[in-house]
C-alpha cells in the first residue's frame, strides 16, 4: 500500500512539474515559430509589411479575418530602441504590441478624432526610458516581438486606401543599446 502511494505522489508531482514546464514555455516556443514563419514570408527585422487580402488560398493563420488588412513589424530590442508609428485615419485601426511570449503589452487605436493626433507612436526599449509628450516609451521584458496594426478594409475602395495610409506607418530601428 506505501509503495503504491509512494508511486502515485511520484506520479502526480511528475505530471504536475511537466505540466508547468509546458505552460512556462509554450508561448516562447509558439511565439518563436511564429516569427520565423513571419521571416520566411519575407518580413525583415523593423519595418512594416502589409499583408495580402486575406482569401482561402492565403491563409496562413486560421480564419483570420478577410475584411482586416493586417501589417506587422518584427522588433529585436538586443539591436536598440525601435519606434512604432501607425497612421491614423477615418475608418477602425489598431496597433498592438506582443512580447517574445505572446503577452499582448498594449494596444492603441489608431481612428482620428477631432482633436486627436495624426499618428500614434510608440518605442519599445528593454530598458527604462522616459517618455516624452510625442513619444511613449513601452518597457518589454523580453527583446524580440511583433507590432500588429489592424484596419478595416472589407472591399477594394477601402482596401486601396488602407495600402495609401499604410505608406505613412513606421517601424524603426532608433539606436544601439
């Protein structure tokens, strides 16, 4: 009876420290993978990239959503300081920040109001930085991520639009660490 106790602890503090390694690493692995998949399609470290109408044949993710145009940015903060800048405009826009281990860090709207800025811009340091009145300086615990920005372009008039005010957006290399 001891030893089948003795196996069962066994047993379950194995499944539980294997259960934990899982869930402590896999974000870093899938996040990993998904920027090399993200490299191979030719996206380069600090600069946006507007991806193709999202159609059946070029689906890459899972349902992603055919009347959102999709620009993504990879960062590497071991090579400095990178600047994030999303173009606002008229119609639904999003920046989003994701760390090495898919944490969603922030997202900003990109649609103008009345009063509102012309860009968002952020910089993504490794260290801490101070903010100044244009720029927002956003501390990552971890150094590589992609920066997402989302818009609404459900037809061909808009999509066209989205590809004009895309040109604006910015994704930068600042400085060396």
């Amino acid at each position: 009876m001891i030893r089948t106790a003795i196996f069962m602890a066994l047993f379950a503090l194995s499944l539980g420290v294997g259960h934990g390694l899982v869930l402590w690493r896999a974000p870093s692995v899938f996040m990993t993978q998904a920027m090399e998949r993200i490299a191979e399609q030719g996206v380069g470290l600090h600069a946006f990239v507007l991806a193709p109408r999202a159609t059946p044949q070029s689906q890459s993710i899972v349902r992603p959503a055919p009347d959102l145009a999709y620009s993504v940015c990879r960062f590497d903060l071991s090579k400095g300081h990178v600047l994030a800048r999303g173009a606002v405009s008229d119609g639904y826009g999003s920046l989003a920040v994701f760390d090495g281990n898919t944490n969603n860090v922030v997202t900003l709207s990109l649609m103008a109001s009345d009063n509102g800025p012309r860009a968002v811009e952020l910089a993504l340091s490794g260290s801490s930085l101070a903010s100044s009145d244009d720029v927002v300086f956003i501390k990552l615990s971890s150094p590589r991520g992609l920066v997402l920005i989302r818009r609404l372009a459900p037809d061909e008039g808009t999509r066209q639009a989205v590809e004009a005010i895309s040109e604006l957006d910015e994704c930068k290399l600042l400085s060396a660490p």
